[in-house]
C-alpha cells in the first residue's frame, strides 16, 4: 500500500480481530503483515481464512526479524 493511512487502518481492523498485525515499509510501500507463526500449514490455513473472512489476497513469507 503507498498510502500509510490505509495500512494503518487494515492494521487496526485485523488487530482488532485478534490478528498479531504488524506494518513494515520500504521503497515506499507499506505491507500489512500477520505473525509470526511457526508452522507452514497454520500460516497457509491463516492466509486463507484472511481470504474468507477478509477478502484479503496474501501470501506466506518466512519472517524476518527487523534489523536496528
């Protein structure tokens, strides 16, 4: 997302719903993400159920702690 407000505004709904969401941005885009979590199969089951209830398109990435 380039728009800040709108990520925040996603963070807090899903925050909100019980999601541990987090924003990270770089080159000026603003990602909404939501974890960590330890298995694959949870996180795809999550990626999912996001999709459902969310109508959220995502995708499962292997977390990377924030460096600083």
């Amino acid at each position: 997302m380039s728009n800040r407000a709108n990520a925040d505004n996603l963070q807090k709904t899903l925050r909100t719903q019980g999601y541990n969401a987090y924003i990270r941005t770089a080159d000026g885009v603003n990602r909404v993400f939501v974890g960590p979590l330890i298995e694959r199969a949870e996180a795809d089951r999550l990626r999912d159920q996001l999709d459902k209830q969310q109508k959220l398109k995502g995708i499962v990435v292997r977390f990377q702690p924030e460096r600083g």
